[in-house]
C-alpha cells in the first residue's frame, strides 16, 4: 500500500528499512508541507507494523487489523489532532456533546475526503485533556495490536501545558508502542520534543507526479489535470482539492482577468471588481492569482515551444496575445514574466495577513497591463 503515497521515496525507504529490519524508534517526526501524505504515511506505517498478511507487501489493506486501521477505528490506534474544547474525559469521551457531531464530521473526512479541509465552529488546539487520555491510555496494556501506534496531527498545535505533559511520555517511552508526530511547521516545536524524535522529511511532490495521480486515481481531465498540478505548490491534497472544486470556475475568472488586460477593457474589469460575489474570498483570490501567474509563464511560451504550454486548452488565445506584442526580445520577456509572479507571491503573503483584497486584485491588474505593453 506504500505504493499508493507517490514522490516521497527518501520518507518510504526510512520507513521500509525500519519495518524490514524490524528496528522502529520510539518516535518518529514527519515533517514536511501540507498535504504531500505524511498522515497516510504514519497510518499504513502503523498497519504495516500491526499487518496480519506475512506476505512482505505489509500493510496489506484487507486483513482485519488493516481493515481498522483505515477506518480510524483500531482500538490501539490513538489518534490525536487539534480540537476545540470538547470537555473530554480520562476515558476519552466528549462531555461537550454539541461537539460529537462535529468530531465525528471531521473523522469522516478524513476517511472519505481527506482533501478537503475540514473546519470546527471554533477555536482549535491540541488540549491537555487529549493528552492526558493518551498518558492515561499509554500507561494501559494494548488491546490486540503487537504495536501501539499514537498519531499527533499539527503537534506544533499542542498549546504549553500539553508539550510538558507530552515530554514526559517521551521521556520514558511506553513499550511496544510508536509515536508519530505529524507537522508542517518545525520550527514551533519545542526543541526538547524534535531532539528525541527520529525526524522523517516529507519533501513537496512535483507537478508531474500530482498530475499523474489526478489523472489515474481521479479521472481528472488532462488540462484540468495539469493546471491544477501546476498551481497546488508539491501538494497533492490542495490538487486533489482543486481538481474537485469550483476551481474551474475560478481558473476562468482569472483567464477573464487575463483576457481583459490583454484586450485594455479596463471599465468591464473595475465593474466585475465592484461585484465580486461574498463567497469570492482571500483564498479565492490566491487561487486566481496563482492562474494568472501561470497563464503569464505560459504567454512566453505560446509562440516558441507551444509543447511546453500548461494550459493547453488556452493555445490560441495565448498565441495571439503573444504575437500581438510584436518583435520584443524574448530575454526582455522572461524577465517581465519572472517580475510578475514574484509580485503575485508577495501578494498571495499580503492576502494570507488579511491584506484587503480589491486592492490587491486591482494592483494584480495593473501589473498584468505591464505584461501586454508592446
Ligand atoms: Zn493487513
């Protein structure tokens, strides 16, 4: 089942050495981007470790113990990320019950749709009750797994209280269990945690192995495929999200955009400015911007190596546009569009600190004019 987790050898082979010589630390650090499969990484790792199958593909994926592993519902499976409070108990039970439904939402998509984001009603952080539950449980013999397997989701999300408590589990670690602690942020872990963890690096997935996942695990059409591989930043789930979204739509806002710049219909784009829908968000508008940079890269390649276009469905209109900038030097070009996606990087940073987005838009489109000026 490794074989399904693609563009991550280095992270597997750690992995498979450790099963195959039957030498597993005690903690193990996954670190790495969003969405690249740390947390599919840590769960088959912790099936493998508990596989019924004595076939050396371990884990098999079928086997009963598998079987609940994938479920998220192997009683030896413990299995922490941040939560809002949920006044849970020793015995791991929320007292809060306006928060089952929503715990359980959040398990279910992680099963079903682990691409989608999956938001609480409010604040989220690893709390002490979860880890007191675990210590509680930790101190407990297994169930029926040779190997415990623990699981903390966004560790860097543990609040003080929670890493102190946390330490000293690693400090004296309980037998035949594995800790993985999952993080796309290591910098905000305490030293004292990340220096007794065996640190397993999870690097961005390149664009060709995103776009062959999209293409042969989710039908996805081959432009659709491709741009999406391009703009989703080596994260195979922010792809996956986008292949299943309204990102279309949006990828032809941007072409929109695009189009009226190339064409200086300035009024039609200050008027679609003025109406942008409530749901048109900062997220939205860094999804655009990232299309706007790739339709820029590719306005460069339309006449000379049309082959190498990422949104191919766009060909003619880029070639024209191209062309009507006449004799410009092509070095002289590059450099336009290199200037111009790094200004639509610092303008994704400025959205993401709350920047206020029709400026934002309106600057994009400013720029975009200089792309056009012959
Ligand atoms: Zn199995």
């Amino acid at each position: 089942m490794f074989r399904n987790i693609k563009g991550q050898s280095n992270a597997l082979q750690i992995l498979k050495l450790a099963l195959d010589n039957d030498r597993i630390a005690q903690a193990y650090l996954f670190h790495g981007s969003d969405g690249v499969g740390k947390f599919t990484a840590a769960l088959y790792f912790g099936m493998a470790l508990n596989c019924f199958s004595k076939s050396e593909f371990r884990p098999c994926g079928v086997c009963s113990s598998c079987r609940k592993f994938l479920a998220l519902d192997h009683p030896d499976l413990l299995y922490i990320f941040p939560t809002p409070n949920l006044g849970l108990n020793l015995d791991g039970e929320i007292t809060k019950t306006d928060y089952i439904q929503e715990y359980e939402g959040y398990i279910r998509n992680k099963i079903e749709t682990p691409w989608e984001d999956y938001q609480f009603s409010a604040n989220i952080m690893i709390r002490v009750e979860s880890m007191n539950w675990l210590i509680k449980r930790l101190n407990l013999s297994a169930y029926e797994a040779s190997y415990r397997v623990c699981i903390i989701e966004d560790a860097d999300q543990m609040n003080i209280p929670t890493a102190n408590a946390f330490l000293k589990t690693l400090e004296e670690p309980p037998e035949a269990t594995v800790i993985i602690l999952i993080t796309n942020n290591l910098s905000k872990l305490l030293p004292t945690i990340v220096s007794r963890c065996q640190p397993v690096h999870f690097q961005p997935v390149t664009p060709s192995v995103i776009e062959g996942i999209l293409r042969e695990s989710f039908n996805a059409a081959p432009e659709l495929a491709r741009t999406a591989a391009h703009i989703a930043d080596g994260s195979v789930q922010r792809a996956i999200h986008f292949a299943h979204n309204e990102s279309l739509e949006l990828r032809e806002h941007a072409f929109g955009i695009f189009e009226m710049a190339a064409t200086g219909k300035d009024l039609a784009h200050f008027r679609q400015l003025r109406s942008l829908p409530r749901s048109f968000n900062a997220e939205s508008a860094i999804e655009v911007l990232r299309y706007l940079s790739l339709f820029a890269g590719d306005l460069n390649l339309a006449l000379d190596a049309p082959e190498q276009l990422v949104n191919i469905d766009k060909r003619d209109f880029l070639a024209k546009a191209r062309e009507a900038l006449g004799e410009i030097d092509p070095a002289v070009y590059t450099d336009r569009v290199i200037a111009f996606v790094l200004l639509m990087e610092g303008h994704i940073r400025k959205l993401r600190g709350n920047a206020n987005l029709q400026l934002v838009m309106l600057d994009t489109y400013f720029q975009l004019k200089k792309l056009f000026r012959a």
